[in-house]
C-alpha cells in the first residue's frame, strides 16, 4: 500500500476520484451521443473495438486512478477524436463545414487540398497524447533508465502504429470492399499508411521533446521518489 502511495505521488497531481469519475461520465456520454446512427455501422463497430480493449484494460487494472492527471486527460482527449472520426468514419468527418460555420472559410481555403485530413490529425494525437501515458506508466512500473524513460514510449508509439496500419489491411482483406475501404480511409493514397505512421511518430517525438524539456531536473535524492527512475 505504502509503494502504491508513493508511485502515485512520483507522477505529479492525480486529481480526486470524483473529478476523474466526472470526466469518465462526460466522455461516456459524449461516446454515446456518437453511437446513435453512425454513418457505417459495420466500421463503427471495428473502430470501437480497440477502444473497448483500452477501456477495459484500464479499468480492469485500475491504471485510470492513478495516471497523472496530464495522462487521464490527454487518454480521454484521443478518444474523444477518435469517437469523432468513428461515428463519421475517417474520410467522412466534416470538419470543412465546421471551418465555415466558425470561420467563414473552408480548410481547402487554407491549404488548397480536398482531400479530408481528419484521419491524419488523430494519427499525429495519437503520438502526442500517448506517449506521455505510455511514460509515465514504465517509468513507475518497470523503472526505465533515464534514456529508456523517454526513447522506448517513442519507439512503442512506432510500433504501435505500424501493428495498427496491419490490422487496417487484414481487416480490409477479411471483410470486403466497402467495409474494407471505409475502415482503411486510405482515399487512394498509395502512401496512407506510411504517412500515418509518420505522423504517430512525429507526434511522439514532439511529446518526448516536450517530456524531456519538462523533466525533473533536481537531483536523484531530493525527488520524491527517487527509485523510480534511474539516473544514467
């Protein structure tokens, strides 16, 4: 119990259960508002299903209550993008017609390009918002080496993204043509899933400047926990 306590405390303001309860069931509520008459059923249902594993998971071990509150934040964040883009599918969100209605313009105004980039944005969060969670949870739970603390959620964002980018394609083989192209969001770039990977990545890599820009820089023994990362 008293470990528990003070791995809690190494990763900075938790926040109480109440506010984290709170903000669970505004996400609960904003996914089921989605739920209802999404465009494609069928992808909507393939695009919950690692959600549910993620929530399932995270409840099951209890991770939620004692991430940082940045990290709870930043996990509920992507999935309320990616709540977006599955109740529109990817291809289909229309962000155009929001930039109208807040700006008076279209994006295409902006960068003269038709094609829908809603799947690239939540490629690039996914990097950035996650890599930080990834982080926080290895550094406390597998006690990393400095190095390691902030090169291996990088790397794992990479993998990640690249096991991701497979199950697309398996998925598209399994399934058929419509379903298979609506889950994918390819929109006839040869290059999709390269550039989604590459975007996770540069998300990553922006979160893990960010990380190491921010890091505690007091020395080992002043920390509050100082065995929870290890020092080179």
């Amino acid at each position: 119990m008293h470990r528990k306590t003070e791995e809690t405390r190494s990763v900075g303001w938790t926040a109480g259960p109440r506010f984290r309860q709170w903000v669970v069931l505004a996400y609960g509520i904003f996914w089921a508002g989605l739920a209802i008459s999404p465009v494609n059923r069928a992808d909507w249902a393939l695009e919950n299903l690692l959600v549910l594993l993620l929530v399932v998971g995270l409840s099951m071990s209890g991770r939620w209550r004692t991430l940082s509150l940045l990290s709870f934040l930043s996990i509920v964040a992507f999935l309320s993008l990616h709540a977006v883009g599955a109740h529109y599918t990817y291809s289909l969100v229309p962000y155009q017609r929001w930039a109208e209605m807040l700006a008076g313009e279209a994006v295409t105004d902006w960068f003269g390009e038709a094609r829908n980039h809603y799947d690239r944005v939540v490629h690039f969060a996914y990097g950035l918002l996650l890599t930080g969670p990834i982080r926080e949870v290895l550094g406390v739970g597998v006690g990393l080496r400095a190095i390691g603390y902030f090169f291996v959620p990088a790397m794992m964002i990479l993998g990640f993204s690249a096991a991701y980018e497979i199950a697309e394609w398996c998925a598209a083989e399994l399934f058929g043509a419509e379903l298979g192209i609506a889950y994918v969001g390819a929109q006839g770039d040869l290059w999709d899933a390269q550039k989604d990977m590459a975007l996770a990545g540069a998300g990553a890599l922006l979160a893990t400047a960010l990380g190491f820009a921010m890091r505690d820089r007091r020395p080992t023994h002043e920390r509050r926990n100082p065995g929870d990362v290890k020092e080179n």
